[in-house]
C-alpha cells in the first residue's frame, strides 16, 4: 500500500532533478561544473538510500551552497538592485529546504517537526520557494520585463514567511498567506500565458496546464484552510497530499518551468537579461 511518506518522497525526487535544473539553466549559464556536481550529489544520495546511509544526505545542503556561491561570484560584477536581491531568494530558499531535507531524512526533529512535517516543508521551499520564485526571478530579469514579476518575488517570500511562522504560532498569520498565495501565484503564471500572445504554443499549453493545476490546488487549500467540513482523507492519506501535491510538485510548478525553458529553446534571444 502507497503511505503518505512514499508520496512525499516521489514528491522530492522531483524537487531534487528540476530545481537544479531550473537554477542551472536561469541563473547559472548551464554551468558544467554545477551540472557535475549536481549529478555527483544525486549519486551520493542513491548511495545513501541503497545502503541506509542517511548522514549522506548532508552533501545536498552543501550543494545547494555552491550553487548559491557560484550564482554570487557571477552578480558581484553586476550592479546591485532590486532584481540582483530577488535572484538570491530562490537560492536561500534551497538552502533552506536543503536543511529540511536533511532533518527529514535523519528525523531529527528540528523545530519540532517529524520526519512528515520535515519533507512538507522541505517541498514547499523547492517548490514554491526554489523554483516557482526562480522562474519569476528569471522573469523579472529579462528585457521589458513586466515589473509583476518582480514584485512577484518579494509577495510570494512575505506570503511563505506568514504560513511558516503561522502554523505553530497565530492562525491568521498563515490564512493571511494561504490567501495571498492562492491570488498571486495564478495571476502571475497567467499574467505569463497572456504575455506570450499565442506565441508559442507548446509553451502556452504548458503554461495554461500549470494554471489549470494551480487554480484546483489553491481552491483545494482554501477549502482546508476555511471550511471545517472539508474532507480530509482519502484511502488512509491526506487529501492535501494526494490532489494538492500532485497538482504543484507534478503540474503546476513543472509545467510553469518548462513552458519558460521551452520559449527560451525556441528564442534564444530571450534569454538574455538585464545586467
């Protein structure tokens, strides 16, 4: 029988391929030594896993850290702004579910949390931390960019912060931030489909499947948050993580990247950022 943790595993798998991918591919320049030293930190971890090894899970946050390394030895020869400081958010928040990850995985405990509420909070940081504000990040860099995106980066950081610290602590701090996210991030991915203007149209598919996804996943996480009678669980695991996960970890996140990724492959030129 499929459990909770086997779910949130798969969850992280995912996390662990495309959020490097994405930070390699916006920020990094398809750096070859951080693609090495990605494919050699997923290495370790399978070790670890086959031989019950989980003190390996400690050479993630390490990698993560050169990847923020090599992202900062690259912008001290850009001027400092707005956007350079929004470009750093997605790598803190590796670093941050990078900890979670290894809390999770030795079950230690940190803060409290168990090894469940560990990987929860491990994929919120890849997911929407990582790689969705590293996708708006990348955006608002770009060449007449829209300045949503920017501020984009900042609303999602202040909306993570308020359910982080709200969980354990006062409620309407988090459902302060459940309600920002579940405005903000469709909005933006659709400000994103309509600025392609039907161009592209693998991306805007791609883009309106991430929209459709984020849409249920967000009603999903009003219902839970504001409506006690919503239901809970489904054959013995969480609703949250059977509909909500699948829709961000598998969809919604995914696709909002690839659509990126590929109208990037399709026009090089857009690429390019302002310096």
């Amino acid at each position: 029988m499929i459990t909770e943790i086997a779910f949130l595993n798969l969850f992280l798998c995912v996390a662990l391929v495309l959020a490097p991918l994405m930070t390699n591919k916006f920020f990094l320049n398809d750096s070859k030594v951080y693609s090495d030293a990605h494919k050699i930190s997923l290495f370790v971890l399978l070790i670890g896993v086959a031989l019950s090894l989980n003190y390996l899970s400690v050479v993630w946050p390490l990698f993560c850290s050169f990847g923020f390394f090599l992202y900062l030895k690259n912008e001290c020869k850009l001027t400092f702004s707005m956007k350079s400081i929004a470009g750093c958010i997605p790598f803190v928040f590796s670093l941050i579910a990078s900890i979670w990850f290894v809390a999770g995985v030795n079950d230690l405990h940190l803060l409290g949390y168990n090894r469940t509420w560990s990987f929860y909070a491990a994929l919120h940081g890849s997911f929407l931390g990582w790689i969705f504000i590293g996708c708006l990040a990348f955006l608002s860099r770009r060449t007449n960019s829209s300045k949503f995106y920017l501020w984009g980066c900042y609303l999602c950081f202040t909306f993570f912060l308020l359910v982080a610290f709200g969980i354990d602590g006062i409620p309407y701090i988090k459902r302060i931030g459940v309600v920002g996210f579940s405005l903000i991030v469709p909005f933006l991915i659709g400000l994103y489909a309509f600025n392609l203007k039907n161009k592209h149209k693998g991306s805007f598919f791609l883009t309106m499947l991430s929209l459709f996804s984020i849409a249920v996943s967000m009603i999903l996480a009003i219902l839970n948050e504001f409506w006690v009678d919503t239901p809970r669980i489904a054959f013995g695991i969480p609703i949250m993580v059977l509909v909500h996960g699948v829709m961000n970890a598998m969809l919604a996140v995914p696709c909002f990247f690839m659509a990126i990724r590929l109208e990037c492959d399709e026009s090089p030129s857009r690429l390019l950022v302002e310096e």
